[in-house]
C-alpha cells in the first residue's frame, strides 16, 4: 500500500460534478488501495479555487466536511519549512510553482513520495517525488 498525496486539482474535479475529469477523480477514490493524504495547502487551494468559480459556500463546506472524514490532513512543521528553503533554493521556482513546491515539502516532510494529480506539469522536474496522472 502507498502513501499517496493528491493534488488540489483531484479534489476541485471530484466536487465539480460538470468537470470533464469528475468521472475519473472519483474513480480514483473508489478504487485505490493507497492510503491517500491531502495537505492544509490543498485545502486553502481548494476554497481559493471554489470562491472564484463562485461555487455555492454552503456546498463548498460540506465537500471540505466529506474530505476531513476520509482522507488524512498533513500539515506544515518545522520539518517542511527546512524542506521548503532547500526545495526553493534547487528548483528557483516562479510565480504559482512556489505554491507547488510548498505541498512538495509538505509531502516529505511527512514522508510521502508520490502526488496524483492532473496536471502533471506543475510537479515535473521534482527529483524527490513520483507523479501518478489521473485523466
């Protein structure tokens, strides 16, 4: 069984039932064995996300309710600063990938190594992680 993070991307697909991708990140969650995680970063993505797409609060809150009951929630630590610095400092990253790179250090400072996602651009390049595609 592996420990598997997933990206905010799987949870805004899996909510958004109109997603061409809701489908598939369901899928996902019904058929893993993995022990599946997400992050306090994803989570602040996730409502960032939903408020600009103007997607009802009240529905909002009752995924993010759905996702406290089911996946475990890692959270920043002194351990993922020190990861984050070094992470910054190899990969120089731009704009939104510091974002990205931030949910990286997250993921190892808590000992995961591998991130679902669909939209493997946004973790291509990252040594320290393996991607799983989900699309």
């Amino acid at each position: 069984m592996s420990k598997i993070l997933l990206d905010t991307n799987i949870l805004l697909y899996a909510f958004d039932k109109s997603s061409k991708y809701h489908k598939k990140s369901i899928e996902f969650f019904e058929n893993t064995q993995d022990k599946v995680y997400i992050s306090t970063k994803n989570i602040s993505e996730f409502f960032s996300v939903c408020s600009k797409l103007n997607f009802n609060l009240s529905k909002t809150l009752g995924f993010y309710e759905d996702i406290k009951a089911n996946f475990t929630i890692l959270t920043p630590c002194d351990n993922s600063l020190i990861k984050f610095e070094s992470l910054i400092k190899k990969y120089n990253p731009r704009g939104n990938r510091v974002y990205d790179i931030e949910i990286v250090s997250i993921m190892l400072a808590n000992g995961l190594k591998i991130i679902a996602t669909a939209n493997i651009v946004d973790f291509e390049g990252i040594d320290e992680i393996e991607i799983i595609k989900i699309n």
